[in-house]
C-alpha cells in the first residue's frame, strides 16, 4: 500500500484526528475571531440586523464550546464550522471585498470541504466560492458596488488590519495543525501497518503449506519458503503471475487456457473481495514433477493471499481408480468378447455346415429358396457377431493402435452417410492403452454424433505431437449446437469429458448453432510413458 493510498484511508477512517482538528479550530476561532465578532456586535449596536444576530449567534457558540468543552458529534461540528466559514466568507467579500478576510476563509473552506465532505461536494464549494469571488471583484472594479467606506479609510482603520492578522494567524495555525494531526495519524498508521506486516509474514513464513501474495497489478512480492520448495523458483524467478503462468505451463495453448481463466475470476475476485477457491491442473515444476493444487483467497484491498493446498496425490489417486475401472471393464469386454467368438461363433459356424448339408438332402425344388433363406440368416448373425465383438473389444485398436481402429470404424459407417472422412496422423503409437482407449471412445462417439445430428459434409481427424503433448484434433462443418443444453441431455460428451480430464488430459469443445463442431484433446506426453 502505497502514500497515497494509506494517506486515503487515515483521511478517511481517523474521526478522532478530524473531531480533534475541529475541537481545535473552534477554539482558536474564539480566541482570535471572537473579539472581532465581539466589536461587529459593539458597531452594530443597538440597532438589530439580520447580519447582528447571526454575528451573535456565532459568537455565543465559540464562547459555550470554548468555556464549557461542549461535546457534539463529528457530523454536527463539520456543519457549523462550514457555515462559520461560508458566512464569514461571504459577509467580508460583501461588505469589505479585498480589505476583509475572505480569501482566508476561502482557503479554509476548501480545506474543510475536502477533508470532512465528499470530492463532489468540495469541487461544488470551490465553484461557487470562486465564482461569488470574481463577480464581487467584476463589480467593486468596476465601480457597481462600493465599500461601506472610502477605501483610505479603510486601509488606515487598524481594526481592518488586526482583523486581517488575525485571520492569517487562523488559517495558518489551523491548517499546521491539521497537517500535523493527519501525517503523525499516517505515520502510526504506517507503524501499525508495519507490525501487522511482520506478524503476517511471520504467520505466512511458518505456515506448512504454499502461501503466495498476489496484487491486482498481477504482481508476486512475497512468497514463502513452503511455496519456493513446492515450485522449485525463486521469487527473482516468479516476479508475476504472468511468469508463474510461464514456468508451470510451458505449453502455449495450456497455458492461454488456464491464464484467461484464472484472470477472469480474479479481476472479479478483486472487485468483490472475494473468491472461490480456483483449481489448477496438471502444471509442471521446475524439477520436472507433474503437480495440481487448489487456491484458497484471502483478500486485503489490492492484495490477495493465496495458499496452495496439494492435490497432486488426490488426483493421481483418482486417475488410478478411474484407469484401473477403465482396465478392468476392458477386461471384461474382452473376456464377453471372446465367449462370444469361442462360444456362440463356432455354434453359427457349424449351424452354416448343417444348413449346407440339407441342401444338399432337400430335394432340388426347395433347395434354393430354403438355402438361400438360411445362409442369408446365418451370414448376417456372424457379421453382426464381429461387429459385437469388435464394438466390444476393438481388436484392432489393440493390434495396430488408434488411427487405424478409427479408421476402420469409419469404413464400417462409411456406407451409411454421405459425409467425407480425412485422418492425418503425425504421431508415434500411443503407449498408455488407457489413454489410447478414452480416446478411441471419445472419437467413436464424436463421429456418431456428426453422423446422427450434424448433417455434416466433411469430418477431419488429425492426430499429433506439439511442444510435449499428444494432440487430438476433431472438426466437423455441420450446424452445430448449444452445449451448455445439450449435455444435460444426455450423458456421451460429459461422460468422456470426465474421463479423458479424470486420466489427466483436457477436452476441449467450441461450437454453436451454424458453427460446426471443434474438439481439441490433449495429454502430457510424459503420462503416455508411465
């Protein structure tokens, strides 16, 4: 927090400084300008004016609140000290124009106005006292309005001029102790603000989780010694959170994602003070470590306090439960499939030998209709049972990998529409059957829906390596959809949007209506190794 800013708050929050500068004003207002209320009174007696009962009135409540100590609230006193200023104001420039004192109550008008009021209201005072100064000025200078006596008279009259020394004295003493007041308030703020900044570093320091701090400038000044040991950098390395974002996602795409999306939420973070904590995922440390974490907020003003809770263990936990579900249903497909192909396949088989054989015992008439039936029937069962089989198990995919097993279900449904198909693959086999196989799901069910629902014409498939990562890329040109509606619809997007995110990739879909469909997939190449 800076001068101006701490300055702002003493201004703002010390009632006790601005009650103890006004207790003050009124005081040297009855020691130095009540006698001359004292004497107006004296003139303008016996004869009882609008202008001597104010003058009596004023000078009745400086003589209570000096003699008597009287207590009133601070929004009372600002008034009556406004009005004192304003009246002295415009009664001297009235009635003495130069010669009075008004420019010193104007000096201590706009004081009052921007110390007690709010900056609309000063700029409001400040207007019109100067406008009121310079008509007032237009019309002595010229003749229109003259002094209630000669102008010699006036600057020979020692009243005049001890009236005029003492509201030099006024304006200077108050406006010192005003400014003295209000930089020893700021200086006991700064100290204070500076022992509860070593309690709050001391508190952070010895926290055992990662703490950072963050200004709404996107700036990094602190961070803890937890923090430098979970990230592996120092504070000369991370200055911003821009090269946070920079160090732990080196992947260009990723690291736009995650920056446009931690920023949003904390420019409004900022605004409200307040925040929920944010998750992010899968970042990399300077040793090299795959970690995620969850952020809790803390704010104070320009300033958030941001600590790290690891979920590195909890998600790798996680992704084991959801791979090892992943294995175990492939096992049990696999283990559904080959019955199938052991079992019910050698049956259909032999049934095909015995309906061959009849044929050739029926007699020659019904041979071909009663054949042809069967053999028809029996073809059909077979094809539908590899397809079962491979829907089930896709051996392909186990044999020759996923470009290949996509390729060959699109021939399947190649027959069916009248939509183009292209795959490029710039790509090593994947190693992680998890990973290939959320991925041949997440494509099967991608290419259905465009089959299905996107009256479609073209469908390109691209498969590829960038800066680390495995790419999957899916883009039809088809009249696209709501997604925000349609996944609550039902449960193919969302499903392999959870699982591909849960096994530590990112599913990323940009549509709308008359858009197409664009679907990026990606997976840190490392997790394909383990």
């Amino acid at each position: 927090m800076g001068f101006n800013s701490t300055y702002k708050s003493v201004i703002a929050s010390f009632d006790t400084v601005k009650s103890q500068v006004l207790d003050f004003s009124f005081k040297v207002l009855a020691v130095l300008i009540g006698p001359l209320y004292a004497y107006g009174l004296y003139v303008e007696w016996p004869g009882v004016s609008f202008n001597f009962v104010i003058n009596a009135v004023i000078q009745v409540y400086l003589l209570v609140f000096t003699v008597f100590n009287l207590k009133l609230g601070l929004r009372i006193k600002k008034h009556i000290l406004l009005f004192i200023l304003f009246y002295g104001n415009t009664y001297t420039l009235y009635n003495l124009g130069f010669f009075g004192g008004g420019r010193h109550f104007m000096i201590l008008l706009f004081c009052v106005a921007f110390f007690y009021y709010n900056r609309r209201f000063a700029y409001i005072i400040i207007v019109s006292n100067v406008a009121y100064y310079f008509v007032y000025m237009y019309l002595y200078t010229e003749g229109i309005v003259t002094y209630y006596a000669p102008a010699e008279d006036l600057v020979n009259n020692k009243i005049i001029w001890i009236a005029d020394f003492n509201l030099t004295l006024v304006t200077a003493i108050i406006s010192a102790y005003a400014i003295i007041k209000t930089f020893k308030a700021y200086h006991q703020k700064e100290i204070e603000r500076a022992e509860d900044h070593k309690r709050l570093n001391y508190t952070l320091d010895n926290l055992p989780i990662p703490v950072a701090a963050l200004t709404v400038e996107e700036k990094i000044p602190y961070f803890n010694d937890k923090f430098q040991e979970f990230f592996g950098y120092t504070i000369d390395e991370m200055p911003s959170f821009g090269h946070w974002l920079e160090k732990v996602y080196p992947e260009t795409s990723t690291r736009v994602k995650v920056g446009n999306y931690a920023r949003e939420n904390m420019s409004r973070a900022f605004k409200d003070q307040k925040q929920l904590p944010l998750e992010y995922l899968d970042f990399r440390t300077k040793k090299g470590e795959l970690k995620s974490a969850e952020v809790h907020h803390t704010f104070f003003g320009d300033t958030a306090i941001c600590a790290f809770i690891d979920l590195t263990e909890r998600r790798k936990k996680k992704r084991l439960i959801v791979e090892t579900m992943m294995q175990a249903e492939e096992r049990e497909n696999m283990r559904i499939a080959q019955e199938l192909h052991d079992g019910v396949g050698p049956l259909l088989t032999t049934a095909k030998i015995y309906a061959h054989t009849l044929m050739l015992k029926c007699k020659e008439e019904d041979k071909s209709g009663i054949g042809n039936k069967l053999n028809g029937l029996l073809d059909n069962s077979i094809k539908e049972l590899r397809n079962t089989i491979n829907n089930v198990s896709p051996q392909i995919l186990q044999r020759y990998g996923l470009v290949k097993a996509i390729d060959s279900f699109i021939g399947q449904i190649q027959l069916l529409t009248s939509i183009k198909f292209t795959i490029e693959n710039h790509s090593e086999r994947i190693k992680n059957p998890v990973m290939e196989l959320a991925l041949y799901r997440a494509l099967v069910e991608l290419v259905n829906n465009s089959v299905k629902y996107a009256r479609a014409k073209v469908v390109n498939i691209w498969v590829t390596n960038e800066n680390g990562s495995l790419l999957v890329y899916y883009k039809d040109d088809g009249i696209g959809f709501d997604f925000e509606i349609e996944k609550t619809k039902g449960y193919g997007l969302t499903n392999i949007t959870n699982r591909i995110e849960t096994i530590g990739g990112s599913f990323d879909l940009m549509t709308g209506k008359g858009a197409g469909v664009e679907v990026i997939m990606s997976f840190d190449l490392k997790l394909d190794e383990s």
